[in-house]
C-alpha cells in the first residue's frame, strides 16, 4: 500500500529536519520547504496528498500560500502546524482551507492523528485552540480585515516590504517591476489611511500577513 505524500514547510531549519524524520515513518515526505513561494513550487511537480506547514514563514506567509495551493490543487490536505493559539488566526486557517490546525507544543501521536483526519477528509482542531475559535467565531464570523480589503498582490507586496526587503528586491521576487510595487505599496497605503511605512508594517505583523 502506498504511503501518503507530504510536503514539509518551516522557515526553521532544525525543526523542519526533525518533522521529516518523524513523519517519515509513516509517511513519503516527498519534499520540505521553507518558504510559501517554495511550496506553491514544490507542490506543482509532486503533487503531495498534505501538507503540513507553518503559518509564519517568509516571502510567503502560510495563509496565502495555503489559499493559493487549495486553488490549484483543492484536492490537497492543509494541516497547519504553529506555536500561534490565537483562536483567530485558527479561523482565518480554516477559512484558507485548512483540514487542521495544532501547536507545535502537541505530542507528536497527535500530529499523526490530525493528518490522518485530514487525509480521510475529515477537520480536525486542537483542544487547545478549539474552544478560543467557537467563541471567536461567534463573535465575529467576518474574515479579518485584510482579507476582505487587499489582494492577493498587495498582500504579497506588504509582506516582502515589512520583511524589510527594497521595492527593488520585492521586485525581483516577484518578477515584475519597481514602479508596480510602488503602485502597489502607495495605493494601499491610501485605502487604508497609513501616513508612513512603519504603520504599513504594523499592519501587514497584526494581520498575520508577516511575523517581522
């Protein structure tokens, strides 16, 4: 019987050597990746059954990467893998397709579990954060505000730019061009009333768009 395929990403080099011989007892980690950018890549030529990945990572947060993945491949199992409890960043995961959402504090029999949910189609939740999302959500089923203002682009250009990266080189890791990341920057700098580049920053770290 085939094992599943799985996909490892996290920015930490350590951790991500350590899920890789952990699952791969079970599983084929078919690749590992530590960025979204890399995953959106990598998972475009092995076509992985899951994928377990982390929130936080740079170029692309997992969010994005996440609803991205689930566009091209909706097939595909997100199990979201953090040290973040935040009951809200729990329901912008679900609401980005995600199957599963635990702290890297869980005991690894329960990592093991929640893919095994994921892969059978099932959602699974940590105790941990579970009840924090119910009461989140009933207070406000919204999505959070960036979600429902900015597009995929602008999210992707906020980020590399509160990473602290030029417009120069957001533009090269995007592949287009300086005076369209300006256009980006500058026209959600006046959507959203900001008056200068750190209060652009503050945003793009509380909406979970970066952890920098």
């Amino acid at each position: 019987m085939k094992k599943p395929r799985i996909i490892l990403a996290d920015d930490h080099k350590l951790l991500l050597e350590a899920f890789q011989r952990l699952l791969g007892l079970q599983y084929d980690v078919v690749g590992t990746v530590s960025d979204g950018y890399a995953l959106l890549e990598s998972a475009s030529l092995v076509r992985p059954d899951a994928v377990v990945m982390d929130v936080g990572m740079p170029l692309l947060n997992g969010l994005d990467a996440g609803r991205q993945l689930k566009k091209k491949m909706p097939e595909v199992k997100l199990v979201f893998l953090t040290v973040n409890d935040d009951p809200d960043l729990a329901n912008e995961a679900m609401r980005a397709g995600a199957s599963a959402y635990l702290l890297k504090s869980s005991a690894s029999s329960e990592l093991f579990h929640a893919i095994d949910e994921a892969l059978k189609g099932r959602t699974y939740v940590t105790k941990q954060v579970a009840r924090g999302m119910q009461e989140s959500f009933i207070r406000d089923p919204r999505p959070r505000e960036h979600a429902k203002v900015l597009t995929f682009r602008q999210r992707q250009v906020i980020q590399l730019l509160a990473e602290g990266k030029s417009m120069k080189q957001v533009a090269a890791v995007m592949n287009i061009k300086p005076r369209s990341v300006a256009f980006h920057k500058y026209r959600v700098m006046g959507e959203l009333r900001f008056k200068n580049s750190a209060e652009l920053v503050q945003f793009a770290v509380k909406n979970n768009i970066t952890t920098a």
